[in-house]
C-alpha cells in the first residue's frame, strides 16, 4: 500500500502525522507489529473504503454490545474458524479480553494460579476483581537469559496446595515465542475440575497451519484471547476473546464485556 501524496505541507501542529508520513517514507522492511505489514495483508478495496466504512451503531448495522445482524454473523464464523463455541470481537485489544476472561471466571475473594511472566493487564484484572493470585515461577534459559515456562509438575503441586483456587491463566505462547506444555497442564486443570484460561495473545496464528504448535483451542482451553494484530493482518486493538462451553458462565462474560469495551467500537477494528 503506497501513500499517494503530491504536495502535502505539514507544519509544526500535526507532529503525529508528520512523525508517521515520515515513517511510511523511509519504507523500512516491518518486523513488528501489526502482522497486516503497512497494508500488505488488507485487499486494495478495503483500503480505498476505511474512510466510508467508518460508522456507527445505525440501523442495520448492528451492534457489537447486542449482536443480531453481521456483527452476530461474523462472529459466529469466526468461532468455526478457531474451533470454539463462542467467539467475541474486542476493540479494546487482548488486555479488554484479558479483563473480562478472569473477572468471568473467578469471583471475587477467589484465588487463581498466576505464572510471574504474564501480561501487567492481568495483575490489573486481579486488583479490579479481589482476585487473590496464587504465584508460579517460570523456568530460565540461562543460555539465552529469558524467562520461559511453567511446567505441568509446578501446576500439579500448586493445586494440590491450593484445592480452592478456580484455576489456572496461561501464557502460550510466552513473549518469545515459547510454548508451554499446554495439553498436559489443560489435562491437570480440567481433572481437578478448574477452568483454564489462556493468554494466547501472540499465537492467533496457531489453528491454521498443523506444523505450528498446539492452539489454545486444541488444548480444550474454557476461555483464552487472541491479539489479532499481532501475527494476523488486522488493525492495533483487535483482538478476540472465545470460549467453550461447559464451566464458564457466557452470560457473565457478556457482561463484563459490555462493561469494559468501549461503547462506540470502531467497524474498522471490528
């Protein structure tokens, strides 16, 4: 996608734009996110209409709090997509997921296994539920000096020191790409009768190709969320939330969703 920009003067009042013209300018080769690449991952009929699709709840158009129409639709096809039973948008990025995921599956005054490496949106959704974290300790790469898994014996023993906690949050992939041990440790949890939430945030890309690494979803994870602007072509802030039925109650996820999205998401993001 090339800016098409004959004479554009920008004074010293648009910092932002001229900071980011410039950017597109020294045409860098992009390693970072987001995974659409400058435009590369959006069709030429998406991009000349971002501006006409920019719109708000009107009729027919539905509505991301209350979907019926092609909000509805298009989430349902994404669930099929990613082999869940419930599928929901999030304009708000995986932190918003994130949020709604524990204060959905831990009440509060409820205890819930915590590794050290996870998300700071995560300490957040503990202090806005009263949740209690149970902490786990990852292992080290003393080789590459990075932090990277919890094991299935650590999960094991925590919930064996911890019966009442609700269950356990993962982060699969971690923030280098490492994957954990996660069928094991989904069968740990799921045998004592817990949820299993995942932070699958850099691993959108797992279901689609089987040479890469077992998907949340593969695992029988209850809920996890996906940044789809990280390794997916899609806009910063889109992210997914999906869930399986069986231990989580979806009406109260809907709910806590409706409490932190944002009340005018952008069909852009969406």
């Amino acid at each position: 996608y090339t800016r098409e920009v004959t004479e554009l003067q920008l004074d010293d009042q648009m910092p932002l734009v001229k900071n980011l013209l410039n950017y597109i300018d020294e045409q860098n080769v992009r390693f970072h996110m987001p995974g659409h690449k400058g435009g590369k991952g959006f069709s030429t009929e998406f991009l000349k209409n971002l501006a006409g699709m920019d719109i708000t709840e009107i009729p027919g158009s539905d509505n991301l709090h209350n979907p019926e129409g092609a909000i509805a639709e298009a989430q349902s096809l994404a669930a099929q997509a990613f082999e869940a039973d419930h599928s929901y948008f999030l304009v708000n990025g995986s932190t918003c997921g994130i949020h709604a995921m524990i204060m959905a599956a831990c009440p509060p005054g409820s205890k819930l296994l915590v590794p050290r490496n996870c998300h700071k949106s995560v300490w957040n959704a503990l202090i806005l539920g009263d949740i209690q974290p149970i902490y786990l300790q990852p292992g080290y790469d003393a080789c590459r000096h990075i932090i990277t898994q919890i094991s299935p014996q650590q999960v094991e023993k925590a919930l064996d020191n911890h019966p009442d906690a609700a269950g356990l949050i993962l982060v699969h992939p971690n923030y280098y790409g490492m994957c954990s041990y996660i069928k094991e440790i989904a069968q740990i949890v799921h045998n004592r009768g817990k949820v299993l939430l995942v932070d699958e945030a850099h691993g959108a890309h797992f279901p689609f190709h089987p040479d890469l690494p077992p998907s949340a979803s593969e695992a029988g994870a209850d809920l996890w969320v996906q940044s789809a602007h990280k390794t997916l072509p899609a806009f910063t802030q889109t992210a997914y939330l999906h869930g399986r039925e069986g231990r989580v109650d979806f009406s109260r996820v809907e709910e806590i969703l409706r409490i932190f999205q944002s009340t005018s998401p952008s069909y852009i993001l969406m």
